[in-house]
C-alpha cells in the first residue's frame, strides 16, 4: 500500500516536471498597419574653438561638433533622455544645483541632409534617420 502511494506520486510528480519544460513556439508579432518607418530628423551646431592652429582645423572641429550634437539631438527624440538632478539646500536658500542629461543609446544609418557654415565661423548641420519595424519592436 505504501509502496504504490511512493510510485504514483513519483509518477504524478515526474509528469508535473515534463510537462513544465515543453518548449512552445516562439510566435513573432507582426507589425501592425500603423507601424510603418518613420523618419526623425534634428539640427545640430557647432562653434570653432578658439584654440584652433588654423582657420580650416577651426572649421573641421566645428563640423564634428555640430554632427555630434545632430547625433545627440536624433537619440533624444529617439529613445528619450534620462535626467538627473541634486539640490542642497541651506538655511532655505539654495547653494548649489546640478542637472545633468544623459543619452544612452547606438544609433545607426543617420544621414547628414544639410551643412550651413555661419558668418561667425560656426556650422549647422542636419541630419536624418529612418526607423522601421526593429525599432519598434524595442518599445512594446
């Protein structure tokens, strides 16, 4: 008598744990209709630093800053921005405060569409990127 209640819950017991590791078909969601690639585009700009060696060297740092701020603005509006702040207070009267923005992401594919170089020396640039369906697939 015993010895057949041991057996039918090893039995019941072995059968719960089969069970549990059937592996079901990983079903892809399709894109709905309103999923189609958008695209994003955003400004940068730029300023020639005023330790440059030369007028062309000024220029060039002046590009890459402002494609790097394109690049900063496009993640932005892409993945959104994380924001952290500290405050001290003393006496209710604020002494120091600190707000720090910050992009964490990899971004791929972005196109310079527009370069305007500025009578300061300073340059603008614009950029573009399209988003499709892997993108949306990040954000359920």
């Amino acid at each position: 008598m015993y010895r057949t209640k041991v057996i039918f819950l090893l039995a019941v017991f072995v059968t719960m744990i089969i069970s549990g590791c059937v592996v079901a078909p990983v079903q892809e969601t399709q894109p709905r209709a309103e999923w189609v690639p958008i695209k994003v585009s955003a400004k940068g700009g730029g300023a020639p630093p005023p330790s440059a060696v030369s007028q062309a060297q000024a220029r060039l740092m002046a590009e890459r800053a402002a494609k790097v701020d394109a690049m900063r603005n496009l993640l932005e509006q892409a993945y959104g921005v994380t924001i952290s702040s500290n405050t001290t207070v003393r006496d209710f009267i604020t002494q120091n405060d600190t707000i720090r923005a910050r992009v964490d992401a990899f971004i791929r594919g972005a196109k310079v569409i527009d370069t305007r170089y500025l009578s300061d020396g300073s340059v603008e640039i614009e950029m573009e990127i399209t988003l499709g369906y892997e993108f949306r697939r990040i954000f359920p």
